[in-house]
C-alpha cells in the first residue's frame, strides 16, 4: 500500500522552528519538557512536531492530553486545527471523529485528545507520543503512567513531551528534571519569531511571582506565602483515595463518609466570582469538592449554578460573602439557603492555616480533589491571573514591611477571591457556630460504639439457649 504524504500548500512557508523548539524537534528522549516563559511557542512546536510525525509515520498513534478533556478543547485543539493544520485540511484530508475523539489521517496514523478526568481512552491504549499540555497540572502518578502507555511501536522511537510554564520550584516535574529523568529545554521569547512588542509588554507589566515565572521563566515562589504549610503532593487527594475513603461515590456524589455538604461563596463580575462545594466527614475533615471560578457572570447565572449544586451534591448551606446582601437575599428567594459568613480574617486564617498542618493519624485536615475545577476561565489564564483555589494560595502572601520582612496581620488584598472563600467554610465548620454540630457528631459516634460495645458484652455473658436433644 503506497504511503499518503501530506504536503503543505506551496503558499505556505514550512513552520520553521527555533531555539529549544528546534532542539525539541530533533530530540528522540524518552521524557522532554519544554519549558518557559509565557508566548515562546512552546505548544504550537510540540503540536507541529506531533502532526509531522504523523504525516511521516503510518499507523501511528500520537496523543494530546490535559489535567481534563474540556480544557484542551480551549487551548492546544484551537492551536492544532487554526495554526497547524493548513486551512481547508480539516474535514477533507483530515478528519476528526467525535465518537473516538481522534483526528485521522489518510496514511492511518490517528492524533488523539483526551483528559486524566476521564482516562479510560489514555490508560487501555498503547501510544508512540503523547502530547501532556502544561504538564505541571498533572501529578507525578499521572506523568509516570503516561510514560508506561508509550509501546506501540509504529515509530522508531516512543516520546512523553510535555511543554509548561515554570511553577514554584518544589514542583515534582522541577525535581524530576534536575533529578535527569527528564530532560528540560529552555524556551525564550527569541524563540518566537511572531510574539509582537504588546504582547511582550502586557508580561513585563505583570508584578510579583507572576512576572518571574510568565516573563522570566524562572521557577520561583512568592515571598511571605500566608498558607505556606501548602504542599499540592499532600493536599490534593485523586479520585482513588476519595473513593478509598467514603467521600465520593464513583457517579461524582458524597460517599457513606460524608456527614456534611456545605458551599462557600464570594461575589464578583469583574473580578472572580466563586463557589466552593466542600464534603465534611464525621472527624471534621473537609474536601474540596467543586470550584467554578469565573468572570463576567450576572447574579441570574450565579443562581443557576448554585441551584445546580444544591440538585448534584446536596449542599445544605451557601455560606456568603456579607458584603453584598442583595446576591443573598437573591439566592433566598430561589430556594438557596444562603446565610451571611463570618468574614474575620485572622480567625479565618488561623483555621485553615490549622488544618493544612498535618493532625494526628497522620493526613491534614482540608484536601482539594485533583478534579474540583471542570472549566477554566480562559479570560483569566490568557492574562497569566490566578484561575482556582491552587493559583491563589501559591500568590496569596502577607505585606512587606520597609526592611522587608512580612507583616502577618492581614493578607495583601488581590487575588484572595478563592482564599476568602476557604476562610468562609473553615469558620463555617470549625468557628463558633459550627462546634455544636461537630460535637453532636462525635457524641453519635461514641454512643453507638458504646451501644455496639455493650451488645458485644451481653453475648459474651448471656448463655447461649440450646434445646436439650444437643
């Protein structure tokens, strides 16, 4: 059978790489991160490299693949189908299938999407490249357990190159690199011969941490972190363990374990808007659940989706910014028991400062689910702002004083819209109000392990009554 080759139109200038994209382009390593700053062309390299080996090799199967499937549905599909594929291709020479959710070839090579939140299409297939978009969103189990899908064979060689902007540099991709288990490039600015003088402007304006990761490219955390017992590898908790636990049921629903479900929420248009579902089970122990992070979004749509949250998940209580009254009397009106949260902050503060630490029988006493967030404001990370719970806690940082030290008295009021939130639900279960209600259940518990206890004891002292024939 004779090869198809797929041959740009001759108007076209062949996408010309540079820098690390060119050594990316020539690299067989197993494992490759490309990795730099904001706008270096690390995606549309990666993207062009997976198209050609598609092209150049029949039958092979390549994969693109995120943290979930709807946002690369925003970000490197868009690339691959606008800037890679000339146009015209896609749906005459190149089709995409929505029932496998593939892009296919005329030679028989496929080019793959998929996301870790629904992973069955990832795991039960074998690959000859896999794509990871921003590979710091993955976990370290997800990384590794990509790589062990790539043995397919049609190609010459097998490759995990992943691309990302740098995050702080305890991240375990920084370590696996500096470790040599992976190999990183360093994109530039140079690299990108299309990035325009506005849009370099627009990253040197950028302040604080995210002027060093999206216009220097530096791995580097903020200064003065408020929650600095913070460790993603810690708190963050996959679907296995939740499920593991009682706290989530394979459909998305509180488990057997969960005693509570209440939702936190801060107000915004121009700025962020927030609503957190958090499960709390008999020890007191929350789990993010659900975060829509989002702008430009009217009270009418704000209702909708806390309506939708009360139908999915049970949430008892919407636990409220008081600044803005009329959104809560608003939710009241449409069936939503909303109630005005306690906002002092330095309680608020102390309390999940409590519970990030690391209790007794060895777990912290607050997790965020790895797939809380299911949609990401693309208006935020296009601007390089903070997009959900994590983005915020890894900036959310105390004042500076003249000689540099930080004032640990109140938080610098930007980017907290999330971290408002996670004081509203700390409060809303361990402040004042909440304490009976935890006591209640730990008074239930001990109850019926003395009811069980004392059961157990009757049977031991009350003879058994056997008819006299045996």
């Amino acid at each position: 059978m004779t090869k198809a080759v797929l041959r740009r139109p001759k108007e076209r200038a062949p996408y010309q790489p540079f820098g690390a994209s060119r050594i990316a382009w020539r690299s067989r390593r197993p494992e490759l991160l490309l990795c730099g700053p904001a706008d270096t062309g690390k995606s549309r390299s990666i993207l062009e490299k997976l198209h050609y080996c598609a092209d150049k090799y029949p039958n092979s199967r390549l994969l693109m693949v995120r943290k979930t499937r709807k946002s690369l549905g925003q970000t490197a599909m868009v690339t691959y189908e606008k800037k890679v594929l000339p146009q015209g291709w896609l749906g005459s020479l190149i089709h995409f299938s929505t029932v496998d959710q593939q892009y296919e070839y005329p030679n028989g090579s496929i080019i793959a999407v998929g996301g870790m939140d629904n992973a069955e299409k990832v795991l039960s297939s074998e690959w000859d490249m896999i794509y990871p978009q921003e590979a710091t969103e993955l976990s370290e189990n997800d990384w590794e357990t990509l790589s062990m899908r790539l043995r397919y064979g049609a190609m010459p060689y097998q490759q995990l190159i992943g691309d990302c902007n740098p995050g702080p540099p305890t991240h375990w991709l920084k370590q696996r690199c500096d470790l040599g288990l992976t190999k990183m490039l360093e994109s530039r600015h140079v690299d990108n011969p299309s990035i325009t003088p506005e849009r370099l402007a627009r990253l040197k304006a950028l302040t604080g941490v995210r002027y060093l990761r999206y216009y220097l490219g530096q791995w580097a955390a903020a200064e003065g972190m408020v929650y600095e017992q913070w460790d993603s590898a810690l708190h963050k908790a996959s679907k296995k363990q939740l499920l593991a636990w009682g706290i989530l049921t394979e459909d998305g629903k509180p488990g057997p374990a969960v005693k509570q479900v209440l939702a936190s929420v801060d107000w915004g248009y121009t700025n962020p808007g927030v609503i957190l579902v958090w499960f709390v089970d008999g020890d007191g122990r929350m789990y993010l659940i659900r975060e829509i992070y989002m702008t430009q979004k009217v009270d009418d749509w704000w209702v909708a989706r806390g309506k939708e949250m009360k139908a999915t998940f049970g949430v008892g209580a919407f636990h409220c910014d008081p600044a803005e009254p009329a959104y809560i009397t608003k939710f009241r009106s449409n069936g939503l028991n909303a109630i005005e949260a306690t906002n002092d902050i330095a309680p608020g503060i102390s309390a999940v400062q409590s519970r990030l630490q690391i209790a007794g029988d060895g777990r912290p006493r607050l997790y965020v689910y790895e797939f809380s967030l299911p949609e990401r404001d693309e208006t935020l990370v296009n601007a390089h702002k903070p997009f959900c719970s994590e983005g915020e806690i890894l900036e959310y940082v105390w004042p500076k004083a003249q000689d540099g030290k930080p004032i640990k008295e109140v938080p610098v009021d930007l980017n907290n819209h999330a971290m408002d939130c996670w004081r509203y639900a700390a409060m809303a279960v361990d402040g004042p109000s909440a304490s009976n209600y935890i006591a209640a259940i730990r008074e239930r518990a001990e109850r019926q392990q003395q009811r069980e206890a004392e059961q157990k004891q009757r049977a031991i002292e009350t003879p058994s009554r056997r008819p006299y024939w045996q």
